[in-house]
C-alpha cells in the first residue's frame, strides 16, 4: 500500500525538487560562464583532427615566457568540466600561466592509458597530440620551455602519469588527482625522472586507493601509496617524510631524488573520485570533495619549485 504524503511532505518535497533543478541550471550557467573566455583550438596530429580549449590570461605579455599547464579531463568528461573543477583559470590570471584543456577521443571521451592498442590507435597517439599541442603553442605564444606542466583527473590524471614516462624532456613535473595508473611502471623508462605530485581519496570507488578491480568496467588498479612509493623509487628518492596536516589530510613526501625529481602524495581520508577544492555536488554521485585544500593551488607550488633542468 502506497503512503499519502501530508501537505506539509508534498511542500517540503517540491521545494527540494526545485531546488536541485536550480542548482542544476546555475552550475551550467557557471560553467557556461566559465568557458566563455575560453577559445577551441584545433590541430591534426597523427592524420586526425584533434582540439583543446585555449585560456591566455589578460596579462600575458609576448615579451615575456610564460609557463603552461595542460589539464586533462577523466573517462566520458569534457575539457570544460576540468577547468570548471580545478580554477585553473584563476590561478591563469593570478600567476601568468597559458592554461589548456584537450579533448581526448569521443564516444565515450578518454585517454590511451593502456598498454595495449584500443580502438585501433595505442597509447603514443595521444603523447603525439599533447607533444604536437605543445609545438603549436610555442609558434603562436612565448612559452617558457622549462615549465610546461601536465595534470589531470582519473583517467586525465593516468595519462598524466603516462606523459611523465614518454615526454620527460619536455614535461617538467606532473599532477594526478584520483590517477588511474594503469600503464605498467616497468614500461615507464622516462628520459630523465619526473617530479609527480599526486591526490587520492580513500573511499574512491572509482580507483579504489587500496587496489582492485573496478567492477563496472572490470579494470585492476594498483594500491595507490605502494604505487607512489614505486614511482619515487623510480626517481631514486632517499628520503621520505610524512608532512603534518590538519583534519582529513594526509601527506608524504619523497625527497632527495636524483635531478630533484620530488614525489608527494596527499591522501583525503573519506575522500571519492573528486578534484579536491572543487565545488560539491548537490547529489555527491562520486563521494565526497574536501574543501580544505586545493589541489590546483597545491600543484602549482610543487610546479614552482620543479622547472625543467638547466641541461634539458
């Protein structure tokens, strides 16, 4: 038997309906907003048609290099909806960067993250978009060669990882949030090591932080902290501390690497597959989003201090 609602549940009902549908239309205004500013590039890069969004802050000054961070979206996302989580574009307008969003492939959108060949390309495709991405602003824009930067989310945030092992002379440190580091590390043999700064939620249930597979795909992930520790073993780290944080923060960082390739990894206890910082969803699909830090800002200081190396 089906219960009537009172009138006062019917009210309370319709206003919590209204109120998702308003949040719904002001977050796509925001992001509508948001882009606005923003141009679409387009490129062929391997004898296809590539594109990324394009945000040059109104302070750029072609005198003058300025350091370019590419942000990669994660698995059926958009370049928008990265730039919209992680303000990259405020940090643009605050610090002179050149910010750019590619597009992976469509239907669903994604990034080569595999070893193996899907969809008939592999995993050096999509390095040769971000590598040709890479030649096109250098001849449109004043970029400082030594700090070009790439970071992303989930699948984003993998790729990431990948271009660390496959553009490390020309990639000067990389970030991952919610990383799915699918791509072997022993086929990681990066040209110099590369400094990675990495964030993860421990009720990711997308990539699990302890490792597994996950079921609606059926992908096996490895244990983030042991995978981080492997990649700073990789760079050759000597030292390892853990940073004292506040609240539901966790960090440790690998140090005394060989050309200061640091690693640092920030863990959020209870967090999900979100960009911390972000804005949370009013319907928290992907677990929770701590506010207490910024990966974006927190990146961009591990950027500063991790240039490309004299001889590069």
């Amino acid at each position: 038997m089906t219960r009537k609602l009172t009138l006062g549940q019917e009210y309370l009902r319709d206003i919590a309906i209204l109120l998702v549908v308003a949040l719904g239309i002001f977050l796509f205004i925001k992001i509508k907003a948001w882009t606005a500013d923003m141009s679409t590039v387009k490129l062929t890069s391997s004898g296809e048609e590539r594109s990324y969004l394009l945000y040059v802050p109104k302070s750029y000054n072609s005198k003058t290099p300025a350091p370019l961070v590419i942000s990669l979206h994660g698995y059926t996302s958009k370049p928008s909806d990265i730039a919209y989580s992680s303000r990259w574009n405020d940090l643009a307008d605050e610090e002179g960067l050149i910010t750019v969003y590619p597009l992976g492939y469509s239907s669903p959108t994604y990034w080569h993250i595999f070893e193996y060949a899907y969809g008939g390309r592999n995993v050096q495709t999509d390095v040769q978009f971000i590598s040709d991405l890479i030649d096109q602003l250098e001849e449109n824009y004043n970029i400082d060669p030594s700090r070009i930067y790439v970071n992303g989310i989930s699948m984003g945030g993998g790729m990431s990882y990948v271009l660390a092992c496959s553009l490390a002379e020309r990639i000067a440190a990389v970030g991952s949030v919610s990383g799915a580091y699918n791509y072997p590390l022993e086929n990681c043999t990066p040209s110099k090591p590369v400094p990675l700064i990495a964030f993860h939620g421990t009720e990711d249930t997308a990539v699990p932080y302890d490792g597994g597979v996950n079921s609606a795909y059926g992908i096996t992930y490895p244990a983030v902290p042991e995978f981080i520790q492997a990649y700073a073993e990789k760079n050759q780290c000597m030292k390892t501390n853990s940073i004292p944080q506040e609240g539901e923060i966790r960090s440790v960082k690998y140090s005394h690497c060989a050309q200061n390739a640091d690693v640092q990894l920030y863990t959020i206890i209870g967090g999900g597959h979100t960009w911390p910082g972000d804005t949370p969803a009013a319907t928290p699909t992907w677990g929770y989003t701590t506010q207490q830090i910024d990966a974006a800002r927190l990146m961009w200081q591990f950027f500063e201090q991790h240039p490309l190396p004299a001889n590069e």
